[in-house]
C-alpha cells in the first residue's frame, strides 16, 4: 500500500489553491474531475480485489460500448434509426444475456457504487464553488442569494426600514415527508457522509503527501465497506424507519449550523444597509414541518402510535440538542461577580430555583459563590431534564416559552455587565433555536383523504338517524374504516394534550372537492375532542383544516370552493381564532397524472394567483402549501426559479414546500448546502414580496390569453392519448418495472390507494417512477411540444410571442427550463428496449411510436423556443454531469430489462429479485431521481 499512487497529492500548493479559488471556466472543474477519476479508480481497485478480474473486465467491457453509444448520441441527440447505434445496443445487449444473474450483480454493484461516488463529488464541488464564489470579489453577486435581493431591493428605492418589516412577512416551513423516493439505505447514507467528510479535508491547504495518503486510504476503506454492503433493503421499511430516517439531517445539517445562517443574512443586510443589524434582530423566517407518522393517505401502516412516536422521537431530539447546549453554556459563561455585576432579575430567579428546585439546589453548589451564571444554568439543565424525562414533573418547563425566558435572563444580564459580545456569540445562536424549533422540533401534519372523512359522516349520521323516538333496530357498528379514523382522531386530541400543542397543527385533507370536505373533518375533529379553534391565550393554534386541490377540476374550481369556506358563517369564528390566517395545498404530482405537464403547471399558477385575489377579497391571510416532488413531472426543479416564477399579486410571504424522498438527501445532506438551500427559499420569497426586478410585477394580457390556449390543447391531448387510451396501462406496466417497485422496498406506502387497477387509483410517485426507469420520462414533457407546435402555427408573430414569454415571464420560462431538463433524461434507444417487453405488438408499436412523435416534436419546439440548437446548450454544467454519467447508466438499464424478461418468463428467485431491485437503486442514483 505504501506505494500505491496518490491521487490526491498536491505537487503545487499554490497550483492547487488556484484550481480550488478560480473562477476561470477552464479551470474551475479540475478538482471535480481529479474527485471524479480518483474515486473511479480506488473504485475499479475494490473490484478487482472483491469481485476479481473477470468482473472488472465486463464491466469495462459494457462501459466501453456505453461511452461509445453515447459519442454517437452526443453527435445527434435522439439517434434512434442509426445502424451504428443498433448495433452497438446489440452487442450489449448480447453480453448481458449471457451472464447468470451473479454476474450481473457485480456490474449493477460497479455502476450503483459509481453514481454513489459521483454524486458525492458533485455535491463537494458545489460546496467548493460556492466558497470560491464567497470569497472572491470579482465573482458575481447570485440573483438567487439574498445579498443580491437586497441589493436590488436598495437600487429599487426600498429604504432598510420596509426591507425590515417585508422580511417580518417571510414564513417558509420546509416540509419532510416519507414518499417512498429514496431509494439508499441508512446505512448508505451514513458511509456517503464519511467519505463527503474525506473529500472535503481534502481540500484544505497546505495538504502534505501523508496527510493526502492517509485521507486517500480512509475513503478506500469506505469504498471498501460500500461494496461489502447490501445496498438494498432485506426487509420492508416501516414508519418507524421513516421516523428516525426522516429526522438523521437536523442535527448536523439544520440544528447547529441554523445560527450561522442568520449570521450570514444579517450581515448581508448590513453590508447592502449600512444598518446596525444584531443577528438576533433578524426576524426568525424558517421553520420546519414534517408528514412522516401522520400521513394517513392509503398508507394503513401509519397508525396513532406512529403518530406518538413520531412526536416523541422529535421532542427527545430537540430537548437532547438544548441540554448539550446549556451543558455548554455552563463551560462558557463563567463571568465572576468579583468582576462584574448581574442583573437584580437573574439573581432572584436562581434564589427561587435554589429554594424550589431540591434536585438542583445541591449540584449548584458546586459552583462558586461569585459565578452565578453557571449557578443559574445548572437549574436550567435539572429542569430540561424534568421535561425531558416526563412532562408531568413539576420542576419540568411547561413550554418552550418558560425555557426561552430563563435564557433571556441570561442573555439581559449578560448584556447589562458588559457582556453583550457574551450574549450575542453564545446565547443567541440557543435562543434562535427555541424560537424555531420549539420543543417540537418541526409540526406535524395529520393527512387524510376527503373520501374517508365523508364515508365516516355519513355512516355516523345513518346511524344516529336510525335511533330516533320508537323501536328501531340497533344500527350496524362503524365500519372497520370509520373506526380507524375516529380512533386517530381521539389519539390526536390526547397528543395535543401531552405533546406541545404546536407539534400538530394542521389536517390536510387529500382529494378536497368542496367547502363540505372541510367542514366535515372540523365536524368529526370536534365530535372526538380536538380543540380546532385557536384558544383565546394564543398557547393553542387548534387544528387547521388544510384542504389539498389534487385534480385537474379540483385546482379549477379551488378559489370558489375557498370563497364559500371562507364566507360561510360556520367556518368565519374558526378563521378569527387563526388571525384570519388560512392554508392551501396545491398538489403538482396527481395533477400531473391527470393533465399532464403543461396544463398542470398553469392550472396551478392560475389557483394559486386566483386564491390570493379571493383571500384578499375576504381578508384571509393565505399560505399556499406546494406539494412539489423531486422530479420535473411532479413539481420539482430549482426552487428558486419556482418560487419567482409564482403569481406576486398578493403573495403573504408565507411559504410551505414539500421535500421528499432523495431530493432531502441531495439539500440537506450538509450544513453548508443545508443553509444555500434555505437562503434561496427565503431570498426568493422576499424577492415575490418586494418586486424587486426578477419578478415581472403583472403578466402581460397576451401571455396569459397563449397559454390558456395552449393548456387547453395540451389537455385534450393528453387526456386523448394518455389517460383516455386503454393502450397506456397494458404497456406502462410491462415496459416499465412498475410492478416489481415494491422489491426495492423503498417505503412503507403502498403504490395504490386501492385495489383497482385504473390510473386514478395508481399513486403518482410509481406513475413517475416507472417512466423515469425506463428512460421515457413522460411526466416530464409530454404534450408540450403538441400545445407549442399548434399555437406557434397560427404564425411567425406567435412564435415571437412565445420567445419574448420566455424572456420576460418568470412562469414561462420556469416552465420550458424544467421541460427541456425532462427531455434531456428520455432516452429513445433505450426506451424501446424497455418496449420490447411489452407481449402485445400491436400495442406496442402504437404506443412506442406516439411517443417518439412527441418527443421529437417537444424537443424541437422546446429548442425553437430557447433559441438554442441543443438542449441544455445554455447550462453547460449540468451538460456535463448527464454526460458523465449516463454512460454507466446505460449498462443497468440493459440488465434491468434482461431481468424483467427473465422474471416474467417465470423464472424466480431471491436472487434475480435482489438484483433487480438493485437496478432500480443504481438508475435511480445515476438520474437523480426515483419518482
């Protein structure tokens, strides 16, 4: 091993700090491809030396023949008829065929541990570049960053003080759900973090020949221990696992680093101000919410004990967190009274806790007289303890409020005694935290569809109906349903009882057609002992009914069924005791499935423009919560780009996204990408709310008479030749592995809410999920290019209108970005192999060659529209990523398609089902995206 080559190894400090610091275009990616071929390299060692020659040769073997397909795809993008082409997938595909399914486990393990280690590089490299950036001053101010909203707010003429109470006005709340799309391991994920830490010290300078050697050899033995690893699960995930998963990024990700973000924003507001900002006056903007152990939508494994543990585990991770912190603060704080006074208040509060408190009062008196500080805190610590511990003990903090308190009186004191430095670097960074995790962590929302709501009244009702004056027969029990949900709707209220009444705070109701759906939920909360209503004190919001707009119809009618809720007198006390605050949920994934991509994105532009007017008609404040996925075709892309590209007329500033499946991973994996993520969400809610030069302040007549006209055609389409063509489900599921989904055992929520077999009743995770595997990606763009095709026939001055849409119209332009990354993934030679499995020839051909239609159509419209003669020519970065590695995932696409053969021919086994499964891991990783 000692003379094994250094890869890392910096022959040139000075070299190598310039390649780390630039921002030459020519240079800037060396240290990425170093990672990138490094990482390949200690990779193919590991084969060798686990899996031996032989299967380090296929593999470089299918390799070579994807590289090469791919130089000729590169050459004409789409290739699909070409000689060349065909007989290079034939040589492939042949190889595959001959191998036992041993064999191909090692090729699907090579390139799955490949895209693990690229995925890992790239991420280090943005965390690189966005340091050079940081630090260089001829870099660029990001229109994305806050420091460049500020400044365009300031040339704009908005003075510190509006900037001030605008930014009062921000409120995002991402949301972490368990949508099964994360297809890694825990375990996975725990090896990427300690490599992600290897190659980040990698870059620190001066790195000396041991020092690289000895970083170089840990990330060996953690590629090592990937390999030797089962990356897929051997038994099914259930809540609990979804639970603890769901809460592994707060520590190191969102807890700690949270205080250097507001650091961060302060001094940006400094620096465009000239303000005297303290970071501790920067209005608390972020908070966090969660669906995993309360989301009940066809997902019976959630039950009221996944909603106590949910709660639980949260409350111990936050009060854990709080108690190494005042643990901490006791080590840091030890001002003496010999040397400067403390505050009348700080010193009557630690006498009434010493008098109070007989757990604490001998363990202070381990602590000199004249420290009074650390006096003070260790009776913090005893009470956190107490809360910790149990609730009903009397020296416990009833809530968070009574803790922040006693940490303000430190805090005051501090500052009265000259130690406002003290306060502002070690208790401030605390108290953010109690502001914005509560003892809570994050809210949890209870989800449920509008369906079971209704069964649930009208059985009740029927029953009460039938027990009237006379002799009646005693009416049929509850159906099993009706049961279940009152029996998680009387957990709830106890939870609210035991738990911070802030922990659950809304109900979302899936499948909201009418003001009734909501009105029922509020019915059978109150019938089981949920205080709905917000209670007078403000120590209790209640319980806010959230109804989710999911259909096509359902987005177009959303603003009426709201203006009834919100007019109707039963409703209007509720809506007093929430200060006229009420939230929405527009939901991106099934009204995708049900119209397709474009008349999806614009009938949710529309609702959400239309609920703004209408609550500002009825003085509601409204915040829209968006149900965006990972993937275009579920409401994904750069958020942003999402958030600007969002109706600014009457937009509060409050804000609520979901994040899910390996999109929390690809932002929240580290503190540094962690507070990119955030500041971009707050920037770019407080660029919608200032107008302040990205967002076009009213969408041009023109504009919005083209894409109606284009929605609606784009609709027809869709609905002709999608939803309404009997030939799309046979073929989506036999040339796709939708139906063998569940053997990555990925999550605990089954693919359909029922046992029908109709695409309504398919979920739209596995609906993106199967074309995303199979490299046709339809959720993404299909009837697009259909909808531009005709509009831009009615003459050259349409298509004029459509490119100067794409300059100036955030929504547009957000829209044809995210199409155009859809198509960039769709790959037509391997899309009919995928076909070939489909047993009916006939449907096959039809459907395949629909397909292949629009594709060729969208594409070519997208580009007529970019002004671009290849897609993606305008972001040369991402150009590169897909690249590199579409290449090895060409190669588990071949297989994944001869194990699909094989299984459906009849031949079963652990093993093929295994492997399998580990295909749908390795695509997944290799495109960024599950479902």
């Amino acid at each position: 091993m000692a003379e094994r080559e250094l890869f890392w190894k910096a022959d040139d400090q000075a070299v190598r700090l310039n390649e780390l610091m630039t921002l030459d275009p020519a240079l800037k990616d060396i240290p990425l491809r170093r990672d990138v071929r490094s990482l390949g390299r200690l990779l193919g060692e590991v084969i060798k030396e686990q899996a031996g020659p032989a299967a380090y040769d296929a593999e470089e073997e299918l390799r070579r023949l994807a590289i090469s397909h791919r130089a000729l795809a590169d050459q004409e993008e789409a290739v699909l008829d070409s000689p060349a082409e065909q007989e290079l997938q034939e040589r492939a595909v042949r190889i595959v065929g001959t191998m036992t399914v041993a064999e191909t486990y090692q090729i699907v393990k090579a390139f799955g541990t490949f895209f693990e280690l690229t995925n890992l590089a790239e991420t280090n490299h943005r965390m690189r570049r966005r340091r050079a950036t940081q630090l260089s001053p001829a870099a660029p101010v990001k229109p994305g960053s806050l420091l460049g909203t500020l400044m365009r707010m300031r040339d704009g003429g908005i003075t510190a003080e509006k900037a001030l109470d605008l930014l009062r006005q921000v409120e995002i709340m991402p949301v972490f759900t368990a949508h099964p799309t994360e297809v890694a391991r825990r375990v996975v994920l725990f090896k990427r973090r300690r490599i992600a830490r290897e190659l980040a010290e990698l870059d620190l300078l001066p790195l000396a020949g041991d020092e690289a050697d000895r970083r170089q050899e840990a990330i060996f033995a953690e590629i090592t221990a990937l390999w030797q690893t089962d990356e897929v699960r051997r038994r099914p995930q259930g809540v609990t696992d979804e639970i603890r998963m769901g809460l592994d990024h707060y520590p190191g990700s969102l807890m700690a680093p949270l205080a250097g973000l507001y650091e961060e924003m302060a001094e940006d507001f400094r620096q465009v101000y000239g303000a005297d900002l303290p970071d501790a006056a920067f209005p608390t903007v972020i908070r966090f919410g969660s669906w995993i152990g309360g989301d009940r939508d066809g997902n019976p494994n959630v039950t009221a004990e996944s909603t106590r543990h949910a709660l639980e585990s949260a409350r111990q991770m936050i009060l854990a967190r709080y108690l190494d912190g005042v643990e901490e603060l006791k080590e840091l704080l030890t001002p003496s009274t010999n040397r400067v006074a403390v505050s009348p208040q700080l010193r009557e509060a630690l006498e009434r806790y010493v008098a109070a408190l007989a757990g604490a009062a001998a363990e202070t008196g381990i602590y000199p007289e004249c420290e009074p500080y650390r006096k003070f805190l260790r009776c913090v610590h005893h009470r956190l303890m107490q809360t910790r511990d149990g609730e009903d003990h009397p020296d416990a903090y009833p809530d968070a409020g009574t803790f922040a308190a006693d940490l303000m009186l430190v805090r005051t004191s501090l500052a009265q005694g000259e130690g406002e430095r003290l306060a502002r670097r070690y208790v401030d960074p605390l108290l953010r935290q109690v502001e914005t995790f509560g003892f809570h962590l994050h809210a949890l929302d209870i989800r449920q569809h509008a369906r079971i709501h209704a069964r649930a009244v009208a059985k009740l009702a029927a029953g009460a109906g039938s027990c009237g004056e006379g002799v009646h027969p005693v009416p049929p029990p509850p159906s099993a349903e009706t049961t279940e949900l009152l029996d998680t709707l009387r957990a709830v209220a106890k939870l609210k009882q035991h738990y911070s009444p802030r922990a659950i705070r809304s109900y979302v109701i899936s499948g909201a057609s009418s003001a009734r759906d909501t009105l029922s939920l509020i019915w059978l909360m109150e019938l089981c002992g949920i205080r709905v209503a917000a209670s007078p004190d403000g120590k209790d919001p209640g319980v806010m009914p959230v109804p989710l707009f999911e259909s096509i119809e359902d987005l177009r009618h959303a603003p009426e069924i709201c203006r009834a809720l919100w007019c109707s007198p039963e409703y209007g006390p509720f809506l007093d005791s929430w200060g006229r605050r009420q939230e929405v949920m527009l939901g991106y994934s099934d009204s995708n499935k049900d119209g397709g991509m474009f008349t999806s994105t614009w009938e949710i532009h529309k609702a959400h423009r239309d609920l703004q007017r209408v609550a500002q008609e009825c003085g509601v404040r409204l915040r829209l919560f968006h149900g965006r996925g990972g993937t275009v075709g579920r409401g994904g892309g750069p958020t942003h780009r999402a958030i600007i590209a969002q109706p600014a007329d009457g937009f509060s500033g409050a804000l609520k996204i979901t994040e899910q499946g390996e999109v929390i991973n690809w932002k929240y994996s580290d503190p540094s990408l962690a507070k990119r993520n955030l500041e971009l969400m707050v920037a770019a809610s407080l660029e919608t709310l200032a107008r302040a030069g990205l967002v076009e302040t009213r969408p041009e007549p023109a504009w919005e008479e083209a894409l109606e006209e284009m929605s609606g055609s784009a609709f027809a389409f869709y609905r002709e030749r999608i939803t309404g063509n009997p030939d799309i489900l046979p073929y989506f599921e036999q040339a796709t592995p939708v139906l063998e989904f569940e053997l990555a055992k990925i999550g605990s929520r089954p693919a359909r809410r029922s046992r029908s077999r109709d695409i309504a009743e398919l979920r739209a995770i596995p609906w993106g999920f199967g074309w995303i595997q199979s490299r046709h990606v339809i959720p993404g763009w299909f009837g697009v290019g259909f909808a531009l095709e005709r509009f831009a026939a009615g003459g050259e001055e349409r298509m004029e209108l459509l490119r100067s849409m794409m300059g100036r119209f955030p929504f547009f332009f957000d829209l044809i970005r995210n199409v155009e990354l859809a198509l960039t993934k769709v790959d037509l030679p391997l899309a009919r192999l995928y076909a070939s499995l489909v047993t009916d020839a006939d449907v096959r051909e039809r459907v395949f060659t629909m397909i292949v239609e629009e594709y060729q159509r969208t594409r070519r419209m997208v580009l007529a529209v970019t002004g671009q003669a290849r897609l993606l020519e305008k972001n040369p970065a991402l150009t590169a990523s897909l690249r590199l590695r579409n290449p090895y995932i060409d190669p588990l696409s071949m297989i994944q398609i001869e194990l699909l053969r094989r299984k459906r021919a009849g031949e079963e086994s652990d093993e093929l089902n295994y492997v399998l499964a580990a295909t749908i891991n390795g695509i997944a990783a290799g495109l960024r995206n599950t479902g």
